[in-house]
C-alpha cells in the first residue's frame, strides 16, 4: 500500500485534501491522471450496463436529499455504527474497529452513530430545513422510478444506472481511498417480477465478476461473500459481496443485494392496496404507487429489486493494485509498470520527439498526436523533455500502452518506432499506419 500511496502523488493520481492545511481526514483528490482513470473505469461500466444491454436506462440525480427520503428508506433509523471511546486516550472507534493499542483498555459502551451528513438548506439556519447529502445513490433511483416508467414505457424487467457521489462519515476512515466519507458509487436497481428475483440475483453476481475481471482484476483475487447476520442491510433479503485482496487485506469491492419490494414499497402512498411483500412503514407523505400494472392480470405489481452496487474509489484502488507491478531487467535494475488494460490507461500514448529543440521533430510530433487525439480513444500526449529511456520508464510507471517515437527517420522515410509497454518491444512502422495500428489496441 505504501509503494502505492507514493506512486499516486509523486506521479498525479490521488492526493490527500487540503494538504496545505493539514488534511482533512477520509478525503482525496484526483490528480491529473487519476480523474482519466477514475473516468475510463465509470466509462466502461455505463457502457457495459447501458450501452450494451438493452433493457436500461441512465439517471443523474440531485445529491441533496429530501428528509422523506431517508425516513422511508430506513436510513434515518438504521443506517448507524457502533460508536466506542476509549478511556485511556479518549479516542473514537467503530466497535469492530477498534486498534490494537485500545483493545486492552477500558471502552465506554457502544452507542449508535448515524452515519449521514445533514445540512441546513435555504438561509434560515435554526434547523427547521434540512435535507442530507445522499449516504447512497439508490434512493433516487427508487424516488425516480415512476418519472422513468412513465417517460419511457419500460417494462420488466428492466433497470435503472447511476454514477455519482456519496457521503457517509465514517467513524474510522483508512485504507487510503478504500474507507472514505465522500466517494462514489456505480449502482444498478433492476426491477423485476416478484418470483424471479433470485434467479435474477445469481445472474448478476456472476456478470458483475466477470465484468471486474474484464477490468483487469485476477480471477482467483475475487471471493464471494454471503452476507448474514447483523452484517446484512435492512432492506436486503440477501446480499452476496464480491471480496478482493486489496494491499491490507480481504474486503468488500462491490455488494450484490437482493432489496425486495421494500424501496419501492417504502416510498408509495396507499400501501395496503399494493400486495407489498416486505415489511414497510406506512407512507403519507409519499403522492404516488411505485409499482407497474401487470399485463395479464391488470393488478399493480411492486417489482423486486436486485442492486449491483459498486464503490468507483474501491475500483481505483482494486486496478491499481492489481496493475502494479515491479519487473527485474536483464541488467540487474528495476523497472515499475503499471500493466492496466488499455481501455483504462490515462493516457493511452506518448509522442515522443527525439529532440526537444529540432522545431521540425516537435511539429510532426504535434500532428501525429492531433490525428491519434481526433480518434477520440483517450487522451494522447506529446512528450517533449528530450530523453527517450526517462520518458518510456515515466510512461511506463503511469500504465501508458505505447510510445511513439518521432526522429530524423521520420522526417526523411516517414518511419516512426512504436514502443510497446508490456513486452518493451520496438518496431519501426509508416507513420501512415499508427493511426490503425491504434485502434487495433484499443478497440479490438
Ligand atoms: N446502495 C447499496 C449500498 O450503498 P454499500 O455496501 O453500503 O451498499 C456499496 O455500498 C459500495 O460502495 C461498497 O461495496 C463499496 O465499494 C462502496 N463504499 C461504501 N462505503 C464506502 C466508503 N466509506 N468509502 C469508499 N467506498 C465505499
């Protein structure tokens, strides 16, 4: 974790917040390459979970929340840690949480803590108005349903994806970007007939591995987690969580929950003429039935819910780990490579003059890196420093797949050397060629 934490400031990916004032803890910022990572992989999911499926639908909703909202959800109640001090040094923990130098010590009994972030909305503070920053991103997908139904005539079953923020003070935060108070989320709600639900539950967990193992994640690095107990979420009437080896150990990536009827339920008027499976709170506040007319028999239906829920920070953390590597060279020195597939690279090449100060050389490295930009893959970059084996170590410690390298040969034949990240390998190739040669790495 440490090789990795250094790596992410010294090279532009993650950055404590507010360093200049001493940080403020459980938040991070992401550099220059960090936020075209982070990108490429909310990139990839909306398009593994809206482009290529056939049966969901996109949202981007507010992250300030309706109090209505976190009542009914249960979040206002139930969404809480256990809270100890320790005697000794007056510390707090999460209970399970506690470290090693407290355990000995006298804790005070554990009292509930809510995790939600409340603040005050319009310009009259004495706390009659009041809304939360969204501890999850769900709830506006389930407050949104009936706007969706009715705009676009889906039918189940269907869903419903969302990327965007969310807050949760965390009692202890740590691991880097693994346990934060504002991070985010990748979630899909997919609706569907009450019945077909597990089978449904299974169908996801095995896509959603799948899909983190496309990512670059080492199958054998992925467990499955049956959630049982105390540990599974009020609404859940089961939740598998995908459980990745990060650098400090065994820990939930993302959680595949089986919600039931219970959002959707929760959030309707009328409840009693719903044939709501879970236990609700009845809704007065609510002016509408989240539910679908069943076509055969015209009765409405609340459909259950299966919600891959996936935290992007924890994804960052998972590739970049994953992608970290430290190679042994023939001539005894080290080389760091950070091997990520090349849809996530942040950058996906460098053009590289031979010389910096040959105007001839930094023009035609300029309109090789304007045509490889207009393919609209990533970002390309013209590298100009002037020393080639600096900038393929720099490229190949910041994951980019290739290198191309722009001299005299280029100016006279219009040949350019093409450098591969991973193999190291060189070949000499008409610069008419590269744009190709390009999309075959990275749209094939
Ligand atoms: N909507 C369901 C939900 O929010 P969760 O298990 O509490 O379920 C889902 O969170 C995912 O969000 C987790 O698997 C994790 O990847 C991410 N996540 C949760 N809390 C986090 C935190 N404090 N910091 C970073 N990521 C977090």
């Amino acid at each position: 974790m440490d090789d990795l934490v250094a790596l992410c400031k010294r090279r532009g990916f993650i950055f404590q917040s507010h360093e200049i004032y001493g940080g403020l803890q459980g938040l991070y910022d992401y550099g220059p390459l960090g936020v075209e990572l982070k990108n490429n992989l909310k990139q990839s999911w909306w398009s593994s979970m809206v482009y290529d499926r056939d049966d969901v639908e996109g949202l981007d909703a507010s992250i300030l929340t309706h109090p209505n909202v976190l009542k009914y959800s249960g979040h206002e109640d139930t969404f809480t840690d256990p809270l100890v001090d320790c005697k000794s040094c007056g510390l707090r923990f999460r209970e399970d949480q506690v470290p090693e130098q407290c355990k000995g010590e006298e804790l005070t009994e554990p009292r509930e803590f809510n995790l939600m972030f409340k603040t005050n909305v319009g310009p009259i503070d004495d706390g009659s108005s009041y809304a939360y920053l969204r501890p999850e991103t769900a709830q506006q997908i389930f407050t949104n349903f009936k706007n969706i139904i009715d705009s676009t005539s889906r039918t189940l079953p269907f869903g419903i994806a969302q990327i965007g923020k969310a807050f949760r003070n965390e009692i202890t935060p740590r691991n880097f970007i693994f346990r934060v108070r504002e991070f985010e989320q990748m979630e899909l709600e997919f609706f569907v007939h009450p019945g077909s639900d597990e089978e449904w539950h299974k169908k996801w967990v095995e896509s959603r591995k799948q899909w983190w193992v496309d990512q670059g994640i080492e199958s054998s690095k992925i467990s499955l987690l049956n959630v049982t107990g105390d540990d599974l979420a009020h609404y859940s009437k089961s939740t598998i969580d995908l459980m990745y080896e990060f650098p400090h150990g065994l820990e939930e990536l993302e959680g595949i929950a089986n919600r039931t009827d219970f959002d959707l339920g929760s959030h309707s008027k009328n409840q009693d003429e719903l044939d709501i499976k879970s236990t609700t709170t009845p809704n007065n506040s609510s002016n509408a039935k989240l539910a679908v007319k069943d076509i055969t028999t015209n009765k409405l239906i609340v459909p259950y819910v299966i919600e891959p829920s996936a935290g992007v920070d924890r994804g960052v953390l998972a590739i970049l780990n994953e992608a970290y590597t430290v190679e042994k060279l023939d001539d005894g020195k080290e080389r760091v490579v950070l091997a990520f597939k090349p849809h996530l690279a942040p950058i996906k090449a460098a053009v590289i003059p031979l010389k910096k100060n040959n105007n001839d050389l930094v023009l035609k490295a300029i309109e090789l890196k304007n045509s490889l930009q207009k393919l609209r893959i990533g970002r390309v970059v013209v590298e100009n420093t002037g020393n080639i084996g600096k900038n393929y170590r720099k490229h190949d410690e910041i994951g980019t797949p290739v290198c191309i390298t722009v001299d005299f040969d280029t100016l006279d034949k219009g040949a350019v050397t093409v450098r591969d990240r991973d193999t190291m390998q060189q070949v000499t190739m008409d610069i008419k060629k590269v744009p190709e040669h390009f999309k075959d790495l990275f749209l094939s």
